[in-house]
C-alpha cells in the first residue's frame, strides 16, 4: 500500500520499547483528528469489495442475507443450505387473534447467519480502522524507522481476535453432540489459536483448516491468513514492522472473501460429529 509521505517525517529517532508497541497501536486507534495536526493521505485500490457495496451499506453487511438453517448450517438468501443440501422450506403461515376476533399474520422471521453481535462489531471495527484519516501521531514515528509497523497495524490485529472468535465457534457448533464439559476440557487444552487450526483440528476433523480452505477452491485465503497469522506472531514477539502496509492491504481486499471461505468451511464441518452420521 502507497502513503503519502510528509517530508518534515522526523527520522532516525530513538526506538520505544518492544513491549510498549503493541500498547501503542490499541491507543492510536482512539486517537481522533485535530485541525492542528498534519494528515497523511492513504491511497486504496480501485477495486476493493467494499466500494460495490449499496450506498449506505456497512462492512457488517457481508452478513446480510445469511440465515441460519435447521441443521446448524449456513445458508444464503434461502438458497439450498451448504451443510445439508436441502433448499429452504416455505413457512407455515402463523396468525394471532385480536381482541375483536380478527386473525393477523405473523411475520416469518429465521435466525441470521452470524453467531453473535460481536461479529458485526468486529467488522465495524475494521472498517473504521481502514477508513479513517491518519495523523502524524498514527505512524510510530517514536521508533526508528526499519521497526515501525503499518500505522493501521491495528486492523490486522483486530481482524485476528475476530478470525480467532470464528474458529472457536467452528468447534463449539460441530462439537454440539458431546457433552458440554468435553468440548470445554477440550478447548481449554487446546486453547493456542495456532494449534486449533492444526493440530487440534486434525483430531476433531482428520485435517487442518488451511487444507479444509484449499479443498473448499480457497488457496489463496489460505495463504493469506498463514501469512497474516506469521506476521502477527512476529509483531508479538519483537518485530512490529512485520505487520506493514502491505500485509494490511492485502488483508483488506481479501476480507469478504476470507468471510465467504469460512462459511463454506463451516457448513463443511458443522455436522462432522453429528451422531446422525455415526
């Protein structure tokens, strides 16, 4: 990704701390503009998903039409579910009685897709964090500079504990058939995100989830969250600039289609310890 670089840019100036990087990115995603500070402009490709989106329409909306089906799958726009390969019932027609007698039609309404609101949180995060205007302040311009990270680090961060909330569920929804406090035990064991989209993966599935992605015709999101899930570790383990302006580009433009890899994962997987298919 291109920044627009101020040419007063302080170099060469003492590093902080490793240890107070991670602290520096949380703090600057809540710092807001002031008209005396100097802005950097962001230049973003032409063809990113979201510039398609309807007029109005948040990131969150990648969610939209998605609806959850009888089996615990995922299906979209009442298509036929990816789980279960049945397409949607019509509903039963419901009515209420008034006071006077007169029967009203009930509204048929179907759960959504996502699991929790945490998931259209997340995503808003994401968005604002993209969007937002960068400052001088933004840019770790404290740390010398071969060290500092993308001054919108943040969404790759953020984007990770969101990718970490949807692979917990992946388990939880395709473990629903075992006792509760194995799938607990069993998640507190296995609690690294590291080892549960591998080694932990292959005991509930046979496989890990980059190849569960690659089986699915999602190669190149596979790639990518390898690579996003590298760079984050290496941010955490004294190496900021390894989340750069590329990798946050990248992660971007690749976001709806990261959303779409994991529904069909998930639909995959969802009914994998369904007692039905013992």
């Amino acid at each position: 990704m291109v920044s627009a670089h101020d040419s007063n840019l302080r170099k060469g100036v003492a590093p902080s701390p490793h240890l107070a990087i991670y602290v520096d990115v949380l703090l600057a995603s809540f710092r807001q503009p002031t008209v005396r500070r100097s802005f950097l402009t962001w230049a973003y490709p032409s063809t990113m998903w979201y510039e398609s989106l309807p007029s109005g329409w948040s990131w969150d909306s990648l969610w939209y039409g998605y609806t959850r089906c009888g089996c615990g799958g995922i299906r979209n726009n009442g298509s036929v579910c990816g789980a279960c390969n049945e397409p949607l019932s019509p509903p039963a027609e419901m009515f209420v009685q008034g006071p006077n007698g007169r029967q009203f039609p009930i509204a048929h309404a179907v759960p959504g897709g996502e699991g929790r609101y945490e998931d259209y949180v997340y995503l808003r995060m994401l968005e604002r964090e993209w969007l937002r205007p960068l400052s001088d302040e933004d840019r770790f311009l404290g740390i010398v500079e071969q060290h500092r990270p993308s001054a919108r680090a943040i969404v790759v961060l953020t984007f990770w504990t969101y990718f970490e909330t949807k692979v917990d569920r992946l388990y939880r929804t395709a473990g629903r058939q075992l006792p509760e406090r194995v799938v607990e035990d069993f998640m507190l064991r296995h609690s690294s995100i590291g080892v549960r989209v591998d080694r932990a993966y292959r005991v509930f599935f046979g496989t890990n989830y980059w190849n569960d992605l690659k089986a699915q015709g999602f190669s190149d999101t596979a790639e990518l969250l390898q690579r996003v899930h590298k760079c984050r570790n290496q941010f955490a383990h004294g190496q900021p600039e390894a989340i750069d302006d590329k990798l946050v580009e990248a992660l971007v433009a690749g976001l709806q289609r990261e959303h779409e890899a994991w529904i069909s994962v998930f639909n995959k997987r969802v009914n994998h310890l369904d007692v039905r298919d013992a």
